[in-house]
C-alpha cells in the first residue's frame, strides 16, 4: 500500500456509500509514467425496504485533461439486490499516465415497487501520487 486515501462516507436515501482509494503500482513506461489506481466500494442499504443496483455512470478525469467514464449496467458483471440492512462491495482498478485524478459519479437504485430508477451520488474520490501534482481537485 503506497498511498491511501482516507474512508470516504456519504448517506444518501436510505444509503450508505463507503469508498477509498489507493495508489497500487507505479511503472516507468517508454511513453512515460503509468499509475495504478484502486478504488473500492460498499453501498449498504439502510432503508426499509428492498433495493436493486441497475448500474452506474462514473468519470475519473486526471490533471492532464484526460476523461474516463464508465455507464454500464450492473456492477462487476451483477445486479445485487440488497434487502434492509445488507451491503455490497466492490473493487476495481485504474490505469493512468497523471500522478493525480479525480473520481465522481453515481448509480442507478431501483427500489421495491418503482419503475424509476433513482440516481445516488458516490462519494468523490482524489487520487494523487505525490506532492508535486500539477492540478489539484476540492
């Protein structure tokens, strides 16, 4: 583990969002410098009634400019379906050429008995390797 982000929390209709970040492996590349970044998250259902999560919409954009963005259905393969009181965690990760980045987005919650998805924020995440980052992100 050589740098890690600090538990990041946010409760959000009947939610609780958990998430961290990590800096996993850093590699010198003929094209330059390659960061590895890990991202984990738990989304615990605290409300009363049974929930699905449908999918997702989330960006990193890194301190050159660059944008990432994933919008698929599902998590990892899956669509969990959380009843009161259980969770579901997941991790992925995050090839970048940028020492620093940020992480942002939310997901799809359909909720027992709705037709509606709901769009829930994720906590946003900072990825940054040293002190000499370019850009920095509040």
């Amino acid at each position: 583990m050589q740098n890690t982000q600090e538990m990041v929390t946010l409760k959000s209709n009947g939610l609780v969002i958990t998430a961290a970040s990590e800096l996993v492996d850093t590699r010198r590349r003929a094209s330059g410098q390659e960061f590895l970044w890990g991202y984990y998250f738990c989304i615990e259902n605290t409300s009363n009634e049974q929930i699905t999560l449908i999918g997702k919409d989330w960006n990193i954009t890194d301190s050159l400019g660059n944008n990432f963005s994933d919008s698929t259905p599902g998590f990892q393969g899956e669509i969990p379906v959380l009843e009161p009181g259980e969770y579901y965690e997941f991790c992925s990760e995050a090839p970048l050429s940028s020492d620093s980045a940020v992480f942002y987005g939310s997901c799809q919650v359909l909720r027992a008995g709705q037709k509606l998805a709901q769009k829930i924020k994720l906590p946003m995440l900072q990825f940054n390797a040293g002190q000499n980052s370019k850009r920095r992100y509040n």
